[in-house]
C-alpha cells in the first residue's frame, strides 16, 4: 500500500478542516464567520502559488512528477479542480446557513428581491448621488479593447444589446477603493447589501440605450508564483527590483475565473477568451465572490457576546520578575514564552534594556514578517540612534510582505542600521536574535531563537514559543550564523544550534537514525514532531522505516502531511493529528528519545524541502531540563486534545478525535493555565480568568495523567 499523499491534496484537506469550524455548532456564530473568511483567503492564496507553479511547471515539462505520488502537474490541477468545486459546493451551504442564522440578530444581506419599493427608490437615490459618479465602465469593442482585470478584484459585466441587435459586453470595477462595501438599506436597521450587487443591479442605467441581455459579477486570480532569483540582474538594486517585480506580479496569468451567475456557455466562452483563462478553472459561485466584509457585520454584533469566543488576553510570564532586570533574569536561568497565553512583553522588554544598556555593543536579528505598525523595529531604530550596532535580516522575499518589508528596511537604513537582503538563491526564514554585551573585558551573548515571526500582532493570534538563554556556546554558534549571512553564506558546520540548508535535515536523519537503532536493539524508542507542514520526501522515508523497526512516533502536523499513518507493516507505529482551533497552530518542537537521553528543540523549520534544504532555518536545543519537561507536557496535552484534534487514518481522511476522557480542548487548557500562574504570582486582586472555562477542574488532572506516562511517551 502507498504511504504517501499528494502535498495538494493534502492542503485542501487542511483547508476543509478550517471549512468545518465555519460548520461547527460548537463554535460561536460570529466566530464561524471568521472560518469562512479564512477558508477563502486560503484558497485564493493556493491558486495564486500551488496552482500557479503547477501551471508554469505544466508549460515547462509535461513528465515532471510528484516525487511522492507520482502524479504530473496536469493530474494535480485536474484532481485539485474537482475537489475545490466539491469544498466550494459546501462552502456556500454553510455561508447560506450561517446568513440565514444572523437574522435572528437582527443582521440581513439582501438583494432586491428581498426589498419593497420604497426600500428600492432609497437605494436607486444613493446609487444615483453616490456611487455612479464614480464608476469608470468599459463597453469592449474594436475601439475599446477588454481590460485588464486585477487579481481578486470584482466586476461587474452584462452582454448588452444595442438597437441593432449587435450584443457587446459591458464591464465596470466595482472595487474603487472609495465606495463602501457594505451598504445599509435605508430605513432598515441591520439591514445591508454589497456594493457589487447594487452595481449589478442597476447596470442598465450605467450602460443606457442597451439592452442587458444576461449579467454576473467576474472575479479573476492571477498567478503569484514569480521565481525572484531566477531574474534578478546583480547589477541592480534588489530593494528596488523586489518593488518592481511586486508590480510584475499582480499582471502574471490567471488561474482561476469565478462568477456569481450562470451565463451562457458561449458567453462564458468569450470571457474566457478575453480572461486567457481555461473553461476547467471556471467556477460558479452561490455566496459572495469575496469575503472580507463578514469582519463588518461581525462589528455590527460586538455587543452580543455570546456570539464570540470569551475574551482571551496573554498574561504575563510567571518566569519573570515584574521589576527586574530581564537580562539578569535570562543570566540566572533559560526562559521559553509560549505564545499567544503568555505574552510577547518579556522579549520586548529585552530589545528596549538592550537598546538602552551602555554596554550592549550590538543588536543582530533576522526579520521574516513583522507588524506595519512595528515596537521592535522601532526598538532596533532607537537603539542604532543609541550607538549601537546593529543588524537586521530583512527578507523582503517573504511572499505577499514584501512591501511593508521594503519600507522598514528603508527605515531601518536611515536610521544607522546596516541592512542586508538575504542570500542568493535562499529564503531566510529563521527567527534570531543575538545580543551582545561587553562589560570589564568580559562578553557575554544573549539568544533568542522562536518559532514565529517577530509581530506583536501575530504574537496574539498564533502559538508560538520564544527561547530566551545566555548560553555562551549557543550565542558563539548564533554569531556565526549572522556572520555567514552577512557575508551572503550558508553555515557549514554547528553543533548546538541546527541550521538549514545545510546543518538540519541530516542532523534530524542522524537522531531518527539513532532512535532506530534503540528500537533495533529492543530498547524504548520514541520521536515526536509538531510542525505546520510535512512533505519533505527524505524525512518522510526515514520516519517510515523507523516506523517499521518499531519507533513510536507521533506526528501534530497542522496543514499537509504528505505522510500516511497506520498502515500495518509500514507506518502502524506513527499517528498523525492536526489541531485546527481559534489560535493558529504555528510552534515547531522535535522530541527525540526517551527518559534522560530525550533532547527537545524548538525551530523555525517544517519538515519541508522548502524548509531543510532551500531556506535558512535555525533550530534550537531546550537545555534546562524544567523547560524540557514543561515541552514535554505541552506536547503530551496536544497528543489528547479531544475537542478541536482530527486524526489521519490510513485512507487519507480526516477524523475528529472522540474518546471518553474529559473534554480537552489543549488551547483553552494552556490559556486557563497561563490566568491561574499568572494569578498565583499576583498577590493583589485581578481579574480571573474568562468564566465558563471547562477545562479548568482537569488541570491537575491532566499534568498527574502525563506527568505519570512512560519516558517514552514524553
């Protein structure tokens, strides 16, 4: 039996588990609203980078296969095809139950069926006064060729025929970046409509004199998928290419061409003519073409808070004085935040005393994502103006970031700060920071190594975990790896730290390789692996025969998994679980080993070709053992997480995690976790944690329970 999936497939997979929390009952209304969003933003990403290099490397070599299932990109754009019109298909029931369930809030998105006259000549008075001044419509002729269309925008079209029964197709932007999308119906509280549908409504006022024979509202994704090295010139300024190629991007083909109407198949025929698009990526939708403006109606129900998820604020780290001095405090012992529960505060503190401490003498740090409104940029900004030297990584390959990327790096260089670019033919995704202070001849390092980027706005919204430690050999390790980057260089060596390309994925094999021989010689074995993304071909064989020399292995991969677990005689000794729940499962943990031998790494890295082999990744050792054992156990609750957990089965699907052991639900566990540490290092009153918090009473319980499991299974 095949043990691999296809890595698209997969993904959809994955997307269809975000689908099914906008169908969950068990998620509040407004919240499944987030789900739908997310489901789509997914999507329309997939086709503007997976579906897009399917479609170049379908143009470049018809024979290239999938290294895993063997299929050419033409198979996976066919099987992709049907199974997103099969999600797309179940993505507009839910988004028809989720409409029809908000008007019993007193929320409704309606069309002009829906309206009494007066509701409509209101409406016809605003379109009027508001909103026709300001389009710009196209009537396409010999005269007049098709536009172009922009990636994901919306437009409205109508075949229109004029007196001489001639038919010619009218076209009119609906996204101007001035009109409202969301438009209340006058007299009507909480009643609204979409732009777009007010636009098409009224198309034959726009285009007067004509006849509209059939109309829909267009929307087209272009390929994102623009291989950045493969044109750069050396001669010219990479900030500067890297802003003209964002705007190459967004004319790249298209890939997918959606509408919210049927049409004639010869219409459909001429658009895609006109769109340079296939009919096979021509999809029909039910629910709006966009969903960004369910975050508005969620607005409009803020008072209802039943309708979200309870508040939930990152508390403060029981691991930190509140008043001292936090590089002291990383002197005395390691520290590891885990995000979003504990909050980022801690490390910003870091950055500020050393940006201010006389005898700090320079700040390195690699920046992948951060937020537009930046504290840690500007922290490094304030302390180049203190005199320090600083050095910042800035990727301004960090797809879809590039622009606010371009614009801190500009920043960043007027402030004093020497800036570099990456490397050539590699992505620096690693998330580093070194410090270094030097006080009466002596020089002592101060590392940070996480899982995440470094953005206070994600730091709320993801899991992450954030390693801080005064080691001297893994800041020597860390200065050599800003040194190879500064050089434009790749490290060839390291010993505490591991560092992809070329220091990760073989170290990974060795350990695999030594849990192997463990098993071999009927000694306990055990690997545990969270990661976002598993495809990486030459990890997944090892881990398949450790699977067959009897290694336990357990596997929380939150998106693809290219790996299938289960199957007797090839992978019976490996379980795979996905988390899908309210924060974005993001951390990066690798256990290897049993009892005292175990050794426990946080990183920045999936186990992804992209990853180990094409991008500059680090990985950290957890040295202090009371850190390794709070992993341990986080990584034992996420393993019986009974609430939002699904496990992959040998046939590719998906299931939710049943058992009947107390609800577990390992988010809310480690948040109700971080109030009740945080409330015991807090002798004055403050607030408790959320009310209705159910998975408190099992706290104890749970940590006894793990706590009391074989060294293997931690």
């Amino acid at each position: 039996m095949n043990a691999y999936l296809n890595r698209e497939l997969s993904w959809l997979k994955f997307n269809e588990r975000v689908l099914e929390e906008a169908e969950s009952e068990q998620v509040p209304l407004c919240e499944r609203l987030t789900f739908a969003s997310i489901y789509q933003n997914n999507l329309d990403e997939f086709f503007m980078v997976r579906v897009g290099s399917l479609a170049d490397q379908m143009l470049l070599s018809k024979n290239l296969r999938d290294n895993k299932t063997q299929m050419t990109a033409e198979e996976q754009i066919k099987a992709v095809l049907k199974d997103v019109a099969r999600l797309n298909r179940r993505k507009d029931a839910i988004y028809s139950t989720l409409m029809s369930r908000l008007e019993d809030y007193g929320v409704r998105l309606v069309n002009f069926r829906k309206l009494g006259d007066l509701e409509s000549r209101a409406l016809e008075q605003y379109f009027d006064a508001e909103i026709a001044p300001l389009l710009s419509p196209t009537m396409v002729s010999r005269r007049q060729p098709f536009p172009f269309l922009q990636n994901r925008e919306i437009y409205a079209i109508g075949v229109l025929a004029g007196k001489s029964g001639r038919e010619k197709l009218g076209i009119i932007p609906c996204g101007t970046g001035v009109i409202p999308r969301l438009i209340g119906v006058p007299g009507q509280s909480g009643t609204f409509m979409l732009s777009e549908d007010l636009i098409l409504h009224f198309l034959p006022k726009v285009f007067n004199g004509h006849r509209v024979v059939s109309k829909s509202l267009i929307r087209v994704t272009r390929n994102a998928d623009i291989d950045s090295d493969a044109l750069y010139d050396e001669d010219l300024d990479y900030r500067e290419f890297m802003a003209k190629l964002i705007k190459r991007r967004r004319r790249l083909a298209p890939v997918r061409l959606e509408l919210s109407r049927e049409l004639d198949n010869d219409i459909v025929k001429t658009l895609c003519g006109y769109a340079e698009v296939k009919p096979e990526v021509v999809f029909r939708c039910r629910s709006p073409l966009e969903l960004s403006f369910l975050s508005q109606i969620q607005d409009t129900l803020r008072q209802r808070p039943e309708l979200f998820y309870e508040k939930r604020f990152p508390q403060r780290s029981s691991q930190f004085r509140p008043n001292g001095s936090i590089l002291q405090q990383i002197r005395e012992k390691d520290k590891l935040l885990s995000y979003p529960f504990e909050s980022m505060k801690p490390f910003l503190d870091f950055l500020q005393e050393a940006a201010c401490d006389p005898n700090v003498v320079s700040i390195k740090m690699t920046l992948y994502r951060v937020a537009r409104h930046s504290k840690i940029v500007e922290t490094l900004i304030e302390a180049a103006e203190n005199g320090k030297n600083v050095l910042v990584l800035v990727e301004l390959k960090a797809r879809f970031d590039e622009e606010n990327n371009i614009e801190w790096s500009r920043r960043l260089e007027e402030a004093g700060c020497q800036v570099i670019y990456g490397l050539e033919g590699y992505k620096v995704h690693s998330k580093l920071c070194l410090i270094t202070r030097r006080e009466n001849g002596h020089t002592e390092y101060f590392t940070q190594v996480g899982t995440g980027n470094y953005n206070e706005k994600t730091a709320r919204m993801y899991t992450d975990l954030s390693l801080m430690t005064a080691d001297p050999d893994i800041g020597l390790e860390a200065a050599v790896v800003f040194q190879a980057l500064a050089k434009g260089e790749t490290v060839e060596s390291s010993r505490q730290l591991l560092v992809a390309p070329k220091c990760l994925q073989n170290r990974v094999l060795d350990m695999i390789d030594q849990e192997i021989g463990y098993a071999r010689r009927g000694e306990d074995a055990y690997i545990g692996v969270k990661i976002n993304s598993l495809t990486d071909k030459t990890i997944i064989d090892r881990l398949i025969e450790a699977s067959k020399a009897g290694v336990k292995i357990d596997l929380i991969v939150r998106g693809i998994c290219c790996l299938l677990p289960g199957i007797p005689g090839i992978t019976e000794n490996i379980r795979v679980i996905s988390i899908v729940g309210r924060f974005l499962e993001h951390s990066r943990i690798y256990l290897f080993g049993t009892g005292d031998r175990q050794v426990v790494y946080i990183s920045s890295a999936d186990f992804m070709t992209r990853n180990t082999l094409r991008r500059v990744e680090v990985a950290a050792p957890i040295l202090d053992p009371d850190l390794r054992r709070r992993l341990g156990e986080m990584f034992q609750i996420m393993l019986r997480d009974n609430q939002q957990a699904r496990e992959l089965r040998p046939t590719g699907e998906y299931v939710r995690m049943h058992n009947q052991e107390d609800p577990l639900n390992a988010q809310e566990f480690f948040y109700q976790q971080a109030y009740e540490q945080a409330a015991m290092e807090q002798p004055e009153p403050k607030p408790a944690a959320p009310a209705g918090g159910k998975y408190s009473h099992s706290i104890g319980r749970w940590f006894h329970w793990a706590l009391g499991k074989s060294g293997n299974e931690l």
